[in-house]
C-alpha cells in the first residue's frame, strides 16, 4: 500500500529492482499485481510454476523469462497488466509473501492457534483496555488482514473465529460503546474502566474508528470468499452502504472503495444493484 489511508490503494514503481537470482539478504521494493494464470499448455498459476522451481511467486509480476543456467529459462509468459484500484478497490490483489521472509523453513507462517491467539487479544484485550487507542488497536488489526495472500485468509479466519464481526459491528453503531460490556448483557463485564474505556473519536489523530471498520469490512469483503460470504449473511454489506452515506469524506471515499471490490463478485452484484452503485458514488457528503 503506497499511502497511509488503505482505500487509496497504489502500486508504488519498483526501485532499481534486482533479479531473481538477488541474495536472500536483499529485499527489492515491489508492489502487488495479479497474476494471470499462465498461458502454456499447463493451467497452473505463475505463482505455482515460480513456487515448484523454487522461486519467490513475486517475480512474475515483473518478468516473462527467468533464466535458470546455461541455455535454460523459465517461460512465464506475458506480464499481467496491473488492475486500477480506482476500479476494483479493495478487490486488488493482496501481495506476496515478503521477499525477506519467503523461506517457509528459515521464517515460518503463524499457525492457526497463533493468529487466533493474536487476533482475541487485539479484539478483546486491545480493544478494551483504556490505554490504547482504539483507531490504532483496529490499524494493527487491519495490517494483518492485509498482510499477503498466503497468511491473509488465516487471519480473517481467526476474526471471526474471535467474534471479530460483531464488535466492530457495535462499534460501527457506537464508537464510544464500552466494549468492555460486549456481548451486550455481560453480567459484571467492564470492571475497572473508567469513563467506560477508551474515547473513539475525541483527541484522535488520523482516520477515525469509523473509518478502520469500514476499511476492514472492506478488504475482507473484496479478498477472501469465506469471510465475503460471512460478511454479507451477518449485515456488513448494509454498514457499508450507510457509510456511503457519511458526511465524513474518509469514510465516505473508503466505502466506496469496498463497494468497488465487493461487486466484482457475483455474489456482491446481487447484493449490491447497479443504480446503488451509482447513487452511492454521486453522493456528496453534507
């Protein structure tokens, strides 16, 4: 992401970018671009060819031919145009893992039981606690669910696993609920906050809690089926379209961004018509 507001997603040009055959120590800059399914006789992605030969599935984002020795290259084909994120939103491709990072034995993903573990604490330790920001406590949240492709499903997962849905979903309603009493009817919940936990809104820098729910719904909604589907049974769809809504510009501009990504599925069409669509994008915040 080349900006520090997520639904104004860029891809930032590669900077003197190196060549595949570039040292584990050295990470090129380099941005997300989706990857076609390669055109030869095999239907595997170019992900999967570059990840059967050992490669980092980066690089065919920017190279048609990997040389592998003497009179030997790998053939990717065509490199795929990048799609407008002015067009699909927050359906545009999740990157790769890190180039850093790629090797799976010497740098591990986190498990299941380690991102639900992270993902409850942030949901319902950071989120509760009066020392943290609940903006910031929802940016660290979302930085995870739009880390890469490989571990950005199982982080999605572990949200709703920790009822991730339903909070923000409260806190879309009421960024100063205390959600320290969440679920709502919590016998003895809350203890110890004072004032009933954290302002949302008040003394804040930067985007609001209303802006992070959106923008989480948001990606959610245009990366990963499951969570789409999820999201679109449990109501999330209709905050959006009220945030379509927001006098606020960053909320506004932000739902607009998820709309984009959530019709690019079939499933979002029939939720999402046409001429909402249209009247969601010409409305101008009061």
């Amino acid at each position: 992401v080349g900006s520090s507001h997520p639904h104004r997603l860029r891809h930032a040009p590669p900077n003197r970018l190196p060549g595949p055959w570039v040292r584990a120590g050295r990470r090129p800059r380099i941005s997300a671009m989706a990857l076609e399914e390669y055109g030869g006789a095999s239907s595997s992605s170019k992900e999967h060819i570059l990840k059967e030969n050992g490669l980092w599935e980066g690089w065919g984002s920017f190279y048609e031919t990997i040389p592998l020795g003497p009179g030997k290259a790998l053939q990717l084909g065509p490199r795929p145009e990048a799609p407008d994120p002015e067009v699909v939103g927050f359906a545009c491709p999740l990157p790769p893992v890190d180039f850093a990072i790629r090797n799976e034995r010497k740098f591990p993903p986190p498990s299941d039981s380690e991102m639900f573990m992270e993902m409850y604490a942030l949901l319902h330790c950071g989120l509760r606690d009066p020392k943290y920001s609940r903006s910031s406590v929802l940016a660290s949240i979302y930085d995870r669910v739009n880390c890469n492709r490989r571990d950005s499903p199982g982080w999605q997962r572990a949200f709703l696993q920790a009822e991730g849905l339903g909070l923000i979903l409260e806190l879309w309603r009421s960024p100063d609920v205390d959600v320290a009493r969440w679920p709502p009817g919590e016998a003895g919940a809350g203890a110890g906050l004072e004032g009933g936990g954290a302002t949302a809104e008040e003394g804040e820098e930067g985007p609001s809690v209303h802006y992070w729910v959106v923008a989480l719904l948001g990606r959610m909604l245009g990366t990963c089926e499951v969570s789409r589907m999820r999201l679109i049974e449990e109501g999330a769809v209709e905050v959006v379209l009220e945030a379509a809504r927001s006098p606020k510009d960053e909320v506004r501009e932000c739902a607009v961004c998820s709309l984009k990504g959530l019709i690019q599925y079939e499933e979002g069409r029939a939720k999402v018509t046409y001429n909402t669509l249209i009247e969601c994008l010409g409305y101008k915040g009061r």
